[in-house]
C-alpha cells in the first residue's frame, strides 16, 4: 500500500491535477467557481465603498484600509451579527478575532492552547489534513480518536492520556458536513461531547467551515450555541460562503473558559499577541469587502449562498443517483453514504485504494479521487475513497462516477482472476 506523508497530500493532488488536465477531478474540495461573476471587480469595488459609507462616524477613508490595522480585525461586529443571524452563536464583537481565513483561527488556537510540551489535541480519524498540518507546524501532540462511538473514544482518548501523565487540552471537530466523510454530528453526542469536555476540562476546536450548507432540512445548533460551560471556540470562514480569495474567517470566544473570565481574557491576549507576529492583521481591504456584502445582506448569508446550495444539491443527487446505478451490481461489496449538506461524500471500497491507484484512475479513467487514506493517521482508511462534488458540473460527475465505476468493477475482477 502506498501512502503519502499528510503534507504531502496538497502538493500531490496539484500534481496530478496539472499533469492530467483532462481528467475530471472529484478530488478538489474547493467552492464552485460557477458563481463568482457576482463577485465581479466592480460589485467588490461597490462593497469596500459600501462599507466605507457605512461608518457612524462618517465615511471612512480608504487611506485608513490602506494602513495596517487594528489585529483583531476591523469588521468583528458584522462577523458577529452574521454568526449570532446565522448559526445562533452568541458572538460578541469584542470577544471574536478576525483572521486570514479559518486556517489560521486553527493555526493560533492550536498554538495558543497547546503550548506545553505534554498538552495533547485529539482528532477523529480520518479528519481534515489542514488541522493535522497545523498541529505539526506548532509541534503540538496529537492523539487520533478510536472509530466509533465519538463520546467513548474522547472518554477512552482522555483517561489514556492522563494516565500517560499528558494532558487532552483540545478537541478538534467538524460537527457539520465534515470534510472528509460529509457526516453530521447529532445533537445528542454534541451535548455529551460538550459534558464530557467540561468534565475533563477540554476546549473544542469548532470548525463550521461548511455548516451553512445544509440540503435537507434542520440544521442542528453548533456546539457553540449549546455550549454552558466555557468550552467550545467557534471557528468560521467567508471562503466557501463568500470565496477563499477573500482570506477572511474568524475565532469566536465563549464568554469564559470552564466559567473562568480571567482564563478567557488571557487566551484572548495570547490569540491577538500571537496573531500579531503572524500576519499583523487580516487584510482590511478584504475584511472591508466582506464587511460592504455582510452590509447589503443585512448581516445574514442564507439569501446569498442559496444560489450555491442549490448547486451543491444537485450535484449531491446527481452523484448519489450515478453511484446508485453505477455500483447497484456491488450492492453489499461498494458502501456509500448519503451527505445532508457540505462538499462531500465517503465510498467504501473492498480493496485498498492507494496512490498508485489515483494515478492509474487518472491516466486510464479520466477521473481525479481522493483516497481517504490520506486523511488518516494509521491505515484504518485504505478502502475508502473521499468524493467531492462541489466544483464539478452534473455532467462531469456522471461522466466521473461511471469512469470510477468501470476502474472499480476492472479491481473487482482482477482479485478474482487472482
Ligand atoms: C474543514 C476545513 N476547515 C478549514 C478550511 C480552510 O478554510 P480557510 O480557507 O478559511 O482557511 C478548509 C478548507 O478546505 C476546510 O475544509
């Protein structure tokens, strides 16, 4: 089986991407591009001026943009209002950092939490590479999480850490839509995970990177909104919602750590110190355009992104109706799941799927996967494969599946030549 080093995985997907332009990537888990001619130079153009002359104190001069700026950012308000609009968090202004992007929200959490040799962040397994990635650039410890029941493992992950005279500081979690199975936490294990991290005095890293995008109904409150203790710190993005160009997210705070506001307070000072010597400040320029758009929709995405959810849905049945068909001869052998939102879908393979297998798809079937092994800290995840449909046509997922589907059936028959 051959396997990639983690942060390697970015860097071979490109390649690939670029050595095989005509096959059709499922790999990419990047927003549609489909909808960025409402993004057009001059509708930005119209949203920095926009918030420029939205000020109290009269119209604000691009030359104070231009500088560098304050670094906890300068539209912490209307991220705030969207959130608590949004996703029902109780974000205050002065209690939410705005950062270049949820990548380094986790970059400086991670870092700032984890800052003792012996603190350790859990992770479920397999999970998204970039939070894997920034443990490792802060050399923090980290610790994959059992399959499972999530609450038993962090129950069985906490008392084992203990017990190895570590500490379990942090919890990283995609409750919606995670990137890469597209499965949702339920309300009751967020509820136990939240008691459970009070009991062991554990912050959860709550990254909503996709949680507006949900297609089928109720969305489930963020831990963040259910959170009674102190627990949870909310971690958000305006790149699949806006675009990634913008680089614009931000770390919500709850109003005290385990109940303490001194802890609280002191976290808040290392994230804004530390961002300080990291990038100095998100892009006002950026954070001014986010903040006209936040402005002219009145502080609530759902209107804008509908659009894109309607999208992302088609494609979603499109691929589940085409792995249907497509895998129907395999029932019982080829396992799917079913995503009610986000980017992407989980396929279950019964042979291992490696990097030579993506080459070998991409050179003889035209179609670019993910193998969810490079999600994975051990080789729990070698006959899984991580399918994104959200920057791919109709069309192109059909066309992709199918290929896929012939590559599957062509493994399946060889191992029973073999
Ligand atoms: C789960 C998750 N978190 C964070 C990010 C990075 O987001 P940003 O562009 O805001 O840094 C991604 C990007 O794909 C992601 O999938």
């Amino acid at each position: 089986m051959v396997s990639l080093a983690q942060s390697d995985v970015m860097n071979f997907l490109n390649e690939i991407a670029s050595e095989y332009p005509e096959a059709i990537s499922l790999a990419a888990g990047r927003p549609t591009e489909r909808l960025f001619d409402r993004l057009s130079p001059q509708r930005l153009a119209e949203a920095l001026g926009e918030y420029q002359s939205s000020s109290a104190k009269g119209p604000l001069r691009i030359d104070d943009l231009l500088q560098y700026g304050r670094t906890a950012g300068v539209i912490p308000d209307l991220i705030a209002a969207q959130l608590r609009t949004d996703q029902m968090v109780a974000a205050r202004p002065n209690e939410l950092l705005v950062t270049s992007g949820c990548q380094e929200a986790l970059m400086l959490c991670l870092a700032s939490i984890c800052g003792e040799p012996n603190d350790i962040l859990l992770l479920p397994n397999p999970t998204y590479v970039g939070a894997v990635g920034a443990a490792q650039a802060c050399q923090v410890r980290t610790w994959p999480l059992e399959p499972g029941d999530l609450p038993e493992a962090i129950e069985k992950a906490a008392v084992q850490i203990g017990k190895a005279g570590r500490v379990p500081k942090a919890l990283y979690l995609i409750p919606d839509f995670d990137n890469p199975t597209g499965n949702v936490i339920s309300e009751a294990k967020r509820r136990e995970i939240i008691e459970l991290c009070k009991r062991h005095r554990i912050l959860v890293l709550e990254d909503s990177a996709y949680s507006l995008f949900n297609f089928d109904g109720q969305s489930i409150l963020p831990m963040a909104a259910m959170d009674d203790a102190g627990c949870v710190i909310h971690l958000s993005t305006y790149s699949k919602t806006i675009c990634p160009g913008v680089r614009v997210g931000a770390a919500t705070l709850p109003e005290t750590l385990f109940g303490s506001r001194d802890d609280q307070l002191s976290l808040w000072k290392a994230l804004v110190q530390r961002k300080s010597y990291i990038t100095v400040n998100t892009s006002s320029i950026c954070q001014a355009i986010v903040g006209g758009l936040l402005l002219d929709q009145k502080c609530s995405l759902l209107n804008w992104i509908d659009p894109a959810l309607r999208v992302y849905r088609t494609n979603r049945d499109v691929m589940l109706k085409t792995i249907e068909r497509t895998f129907a001869p395999y029932a019982g052998v080829v396992g799917w799941n079913r995503p009610a939102g986000g980017f992407f879908l989980a396929l279950d393979l019964p042979f291992d799927f490696d990097v030579d297998a993506v080459v070998e798809c991409a050179t003889e079937y035209g179609v670019i996967v993910m193998p969810m092994a490079f999600f994975a800290f051990d080789d729990s995840q070698s006959r899984s494969v991580r399918l994104s449909f959200s920057a791919v046509t109709p069309d192109q997922i059909s066309t992709a599946v199918e290929a896929f589907g012939r590559y599957v059936a062509t493994r399946i028959s060889r191992r029973a030549v073999a």
